[in-house]
C-alpha cells in the first residue's frame, strides 16, 4: 500500500513539472519554448484544453430533401452504349516489322472504353484462327511470332461470346533474322 501512494505522489509531483513551459526570445527576436528554466525566461502554465461534445441530432441526414443538383447519386447505366469506333491502331497495315525475337504489340482504339463492367471483352483472330484467349485491355503483346505475313482482326464480344463490334483486318509483314545466314 505505501508503495502504492508513493507511486502515485510521484506521478502527480512528476506531471506537475512537465506543465511548466517558459518563453524566452532570441537573439534575433523569435519566440522560443522550452522546459527548461533560462534566463530572462518567463515561466508559462498550460491549462487543460476544454473538451468538446457534441450532441447527436434528432433527424436522419436521410430525412431531408436533396437540393437541385446536390446530393444527387448518378444512376448507373442499365445498357451498353454502343461503340463509336474500333480499329487496329497497330501495326499498321501492309507495313513490315523487323523484330528478331518475333514479338507484336496488338494496339487498338476504342470509343467509347471497353464497358467491361458489361462483361465486354476483346477476342483476336490471328491468320485465320480464333485466339483461345480474351482480353480488358487495348493494348496486348503476341510473342515468338514466325517471319512472314499475318492478319491481325478484332472483335468485341459481350460475357455470352456474341460479337459486339469488329475491326478491320490488318496484314503486316514480319522480317527476323535466319540462321541460314550466319
């Protein structure tokens, strides 16, 4: 028990030095703060702040009507806007692409953005054949592609797979260096 109240007369005696501030100036007339007792120092005493309350409010914020404009949630859209313009930006057509290690960068337009948030989705048909493989993206990368020409076609297909919208196909041309030729 004694140790008891000599802890707590130590708190007490310890946080009435730590409400101590003094103020002093220096020499080029700024203001300073300190703990410590300096000379030319007056000492400061810091009362506790007051605290705040605040009273809870009778009525919902639901409650009150929104003004004209303000407060309005937008409405999400129920349908798909139809797009505006598709098309392969690159490669260009009927341009030749030297690229050694044989890799293509699909780059496409889209107006107005991929509406993924229907399940959109891009599929590419490739010389021919249906890539296995849908993308969200406008920009996609085929790589290891074998020298010579392809055909590039895209299309945008809803989350059934029904076709949307297509592109025009673009033939390039790829040249990669041969080891017959070492």
């Amino acid at each position: 028990m004694r140790v008891l109240t000599a802890s707590l007369l130590f708190l007490v005696l310890v946080s009435n030095s730590f409400a101590a501030i003094y103020q002093t100036l220096d020499e080029d007339g700024n203001i300073i703060f300190t703990d410590r007792s300096e000379a030319g120092g007056d000492k400061k005493t810091l009362s506790q702040p007051s605290v705040i309350t605040i009273k809870k409010t009778e009525k919902n914020v639901s409650d009150k009507k929104p003004v004209e404009g303000i407060g309005k949630l937008k409405v999400e859209e129920k349908k798909a806007v139809a797009y505006k313009l598709f098309t392969i930006v690159a490669p260009e057509h009927d341009k030749s692409i030297r690229n050694n290690i044989g890799t293509i960068e699909l780059k496409l337009q889209i107006v107005p953005e991929l509406q993924t948030k229907f399940g959109h989705q891009i599929k590419i048909k490739f010389d021919d054949q249906m890539h296995k493989s849908s993308w969200k993206s406008s920009s996609i990368l085929f790589n290891n592609i074998d020298r010579g020409s392809h055909t590039f076609q895209a299309f945008i297909v809803d989350k059934s797979g029904k076709r949307i919208k297509s592109s025009q196909p673009v033939t390039f041309h790829l040249h990669r260096f041969s080891r017959l030729f070492k």
